[in-house]
C-alpha cells in the first residue's frame, strides 16, 4: 500500500490524489466516511434522546392526552420527567420557570404550548388541534413498537442526505478550481476538479464525527460541537485550497521531447 493511500483524505496531498483517482475510489472514500457518520449520529441519538424520551414516557401517569390544543394533564406541576445530558423533559403548566436543567437542550410541557430552551434563548410551539395521547398506558407500547424504526430512519436519512450534500456542495466548489488550474497551467480537467471539491469535504466531515464521539463522551458540550459543524465547512475550503498546490503543471505532468536529440 503506498503512502498516499495511507495518508488519503487526512493530507491536502492525499486530497489531491483523489483528482488522478478513479471516480469508484473516491465512491468508496465517501461512502466508508458516510458510513461512519451514521453510526455516530445512531449512537447520538440513541445515548442523548431516545433513552430520555423512554424515561419521560415511563414517567407519566396512566391517562392524560392533548385535546383541543391543551394538555389534560393528570399529574403534579411542575414535575422532572427525564433528563440527560443533553436532553431534559418537563411538565410545568404556566412556564413558571421553576424548573432549570442544566442540560443544553430542554423541553418543557405547558397548558397550551410546548416551549424548548438551550444557549439560544427558548421558543414556544403551540400544540396541534387534533387529540393526541399524553399518558404512559398509550405512548409506551407506541414507543416501543417504532423507536428502532425511527432511529434506522434517521441513519438512513443522514447518510443519503450526507452523500446528496457532498455531492451539491462539489458541484458548487469546482468550476473556480477548474478556473484556477486553467489559468495557472494545472493539469486538472473539470471532471478532476469535481473529484478533488468532492474529497476536500472529508476531512472536515471526520472531524464532525470526532466531534460527536466526543460529545458523547462528555469532552464537548453543545456549544463546543455546534462550533466544530461550522467549522467542518471552512476545512474543506481549506483543504482544497492546499490540496491545489500538491497538483502537478501541465509542462511536468507531459515532459515534452528534445528536439535535438536524434530518433532511436
């Protein structure tokens, strides 16, 4: 195994290696990285909500539903009904304001609205005027019965839409690159300058995953990894920006002969 291969997509050099590769090496590049992001997300949610959710479920009365945009509520107010690391659940009918987690993200149950809370302040979503359950005897077998369903769901989901962003954002990032190698004599054709957008957005999306392993293990908060997304995008314009200068010129990449040497 050469030392490209070793290095790909970690160095602006394995990188550019990608723009000379076949199109199905950098498919499965992709693809092993997608992959990869899945499972992180799977873990994330199934550490960081779906255990909350089945906590707050087992945590409320036997009857109680949602009924003409309000909650019949059967218990005491305000009540904990779970909470994590990231997520906590509350019923507190008035917003009062008695509760405060110190999770990143809480939601909170009232008379007539649902209102979320975290570093960006709260917001207040009204509750829909159809009836819905609200009690542990109804949501717990329904929870039960599509909890890994909704998890597989969502994995899939990010990984298509994962592969589907790359895609977009590479279709977006090559024609100034293809600009650039044209007018400073790269050997890069359009078809090469997709291929290295595409694998510049790598990196960027390894460092997301570190970032939600580390989350999960209590080493960022919300802030920290909501930091590390935003920057996810400026290190793949880095990297291909630096991954550039590791592609040949034209006159290296086609030695040309010597025209006072004589035909062997």
């Amino acid at each position: 195994m050469s030392t490209s291969t070793l290095t790909e997509p970690f160095t602006p050099r394995g990188v550019a290696a990608f723009a000379r590769a076949k199109i199905s090496r950098l498919v499965l590049a992709q693809l092993l990285v997608a992959l990869l992001a899945a499972i992180s997300l799977t873990w994330f949610l199934n550490e960081n909500c779906f255990s909350v959710v089945q906590q707050a479920i087992q945590n409320l009365p036997d009857k109680g539903k949602i009924y003409s945009g309000k909650l019949n509520w059967r218990g005491d107010s305000p009540k904990t009904l779970a909470e994590g690391r990231l997520l906590a659940m509350d019923v507190d009918l008035n917003h009062s304001g008695a509760i405060h987690s110190t999770t990143d993200v809480q939601i909170e149950f009232g008379n007539d609205s649902i209102r979320a809370y975290s570093f960006l302040g709260y917001s207040d979503f009204y509750y829909p005027p159809w009836p819905a359950p609200f009690n542990r005897t109804d949501l717990q077998p329904l929870w039960g019965a599509w909890s890994a369903e909704i998890i597989f769901v969502s994995a899939a989901t990010f990984f298509i839409g994962l592969l589907l962003s790359w895609t977009i954002l590479a279709t977006i990032y090559f024609p100034p690159i293809w600009l650039a190698g044209f007018f400073t004599n790269r050997n890069l054709s359009p078809g090469a300058s997709w291929k290295l957008s595409s694998a510049a957005l790598l990196p960027g999306a390894l460092l997301l995953i570190a970032a939600i392993l580390f989350y999960n293990f209590g080493f960022l908060n919300l802030v920290s990894l909501s930091s590390v997304f935003v920057a996810h995008f400026v290190i793949a314009w880095i990297y291909l920006i630096a991954s550039f200068f590791f592609l040949p010129r034209v006159s290296s990449a086609v030695p040309k002969e010597n025209p006072f040497q004589s035909p062997k």
